[in-house]
C-alpha cells in the first residue's frame, strides 16, 4: 500500500477541460493504482476555473470557483475510475445552502466522502466563509482515515477526537503563502503524528498563480509524518517531496509504518492521554508581586 502526498502548483490553461489532462498525467507519473492513496492539496480544486481572461477580486474568485467545483469533483471521479486509485482532491469553494464553504472530495472505488473545513481562517471569514462539517472515519483497505483542512491541523483536539474514535492516518491538504505559514502546518502535523500516534501526511499548494488573488502566492512541502519513535525515522519524516517546488512525498510502505506507529514505540502518548486530562494537578495562580 502507497500514501502519497502532492505538491502542486496551480497553471493557467487554455481549455477549460486542461486541468484533467495534468492531473491524469500526474497519476501516470506516479503509477497510482489500486494500492495507492493520492493526497491533493487545499484550493487545488480552483485550477478547474484557470481558463480564459478573468480579472476578479478575491469574493469574485470565490464565486467563480464554487461555479466549478462540482465539474473538478467530476474530474476526480473520473480519474478514480481511470487509474483506480484512492483520491483525496483539492479542497476548493462551494456552495452549502446558502453559503460557501471550503470543500475536498474523498473518492474511491467503493464510493465517496465529502471533507469541509471546520475552523476558517481569518481571510476566510472575512469572506464569509462559513464553518463546514467534520468528515466520519473512513475504513479503508489503506487503514482507518481522516482528514482535516490547513488551519484545522493547529487544534489538537480536533485531531484528537479522529484518533480516540480510531484514526489510523491523517490527511491534511493546505494551502499558505508565507514560510510562517508552512511552518505552523508542518508543526501541527508533527505534533498530531505524535499525539495520535498516526501517520501524517502534508499535501500544500505551491507556486505562484498570477491574477488570483486568493492564492496568488504559495509555500510548502509535501511531507509524510510518523512519531518519531523506535524504529522510526529520527525526525518522524516517512517520506518528503522537494520544497517550494512540484513533486510528491512517496511512502510505499504504508501497511508497514502504520505498525509501526503504535507498536514497538519507547513511549506512548495516545495510551497516556486521558491522564493529562486529569484534575489530579489543577492550574492555579499564585501572586508573586
């Protein structure tokens, strides 16, 4: 079994239906298949609006991509046939009710799954974004999975509840336009590998996409995480694609590092959670003036 994260860069085309060409050729490159588990990263889905001459500001943006993102769902879906491969796609605007919120489509053989972000970021409220749904625990033959949008992967407790219910791995598509950015991501993926005891894995869009405001500008690398624990990597890094670049972060070793994961460990802070939770030590506050 395969778990692999993309780094993608977003390109303008030509013709409206382009954008399918390079994502099936991406899988080609990769020999996706049955065994392989493919992760696209956050706002990827909005390179099925990057045709013709389009000049919009962000709320423009955001409108022109929820008109487009059930064709790039389509488009996923038909990969997904094609290659029978497992597909994370690109997360992207799109309509629920009457607001928009950011959405990914998780497609495989035997069926789909919708992931929404559940915390906004500050940009992204100020577009009236609205809070999504969490996604269920998926039982896959990759393992049992979830997967949690960029600034989602900050909140330990988020995380936390996937991992208490069963999660075995953790997909995390991003998105974020300074080194700070990618920074705060990579963290809190680390972290969650650890505190969860799961695999990890980083998908973030890269590269510069002129006249789109909403992501005009894009950092990271596509990277696969473990706890850093027995027989692990020593930094818990399972797998990484090249930086600030397109590429992808191969683990073909799924099944293996998820045995890994929680067994043969030294310490083991998915079993001893609940005791941190405890009122045995209560914070209190002691004046010093």
């Amino acid at each position: 079994m395969r778990l692999i994260a993309a780094t993608w860069q977003p390109l303008w085309h030509d013709r409206p239906e382009a954008w399918l060409d390079r994502y099936r050729d991406a899988l080609a490159e990769i020999a996706a298949d049955r065994d392989t588990l493919v992760v696209f990263p956050e706002y990827a889905a909005i390179e099925a609006a990057f045709y013709g001459e389009v000049s919009l500001d962000a709320r423009g943006w955001m409108i022109r991509g929820a008109d487009h993102f059930e064709t790039y769902c389509d488009g996923i879906r038909q990969l997904v046939r094609e290659s029978g491969a497992t597909i994370l796609g690109g997360s992207g605007f799109a309509r629920k009710d009457d607001k928009i919120v950011n959405r990914a489509l998780f497609c495989s053989p035997e069926g789909e799954e919708w992931l929404e972000k559940l915390m906004p970021t500050p940009y992204e409220r100020a577009l009236d974004m609205a809070p999504g749904a969490g996604m269920p625990i998926l039982d896959t033959r990759f393992g049992k999975l979830a997967a949690v949008i960029c600034y989602d992967s900050e909140f330990p407790l988020i995380a936390r509840r996937y991992a208490e219910a069963g999660a075995e791995i953790l997909l995390v598509p991003s998105c974020t336009d300074t080194e700070q950015g990618a920074s705060r991501v990579e963290i809190g993926c680390r972290a969650r590998a650890l505190e969860g005891q799961m695999i990890v894995a980083m998908a973030p869009l890269v590269g510069k996409v002129p006249g789109c405001e909403v992501i005009d500008v894009n950092l990271g690398q596509a990277r696969i995480f473990c706890p850093p624990d027995g027989a692990s990597p020593e930094d818990g890094t399972l797998a990484r694609g090249q930086k600030n670049a397109p590429g992808f972060a191969i683990l073909n070793t799924l099944s293996e590092s998820l045995a890994q994961a929680r067994k043969g460990t030294d310490v083991s802070v998915f079993a001893h959670w609940p005791e941190s939770e405890t009122a045995q030590n209560p914070v209190l506050l002691r004046n010093f003036h």
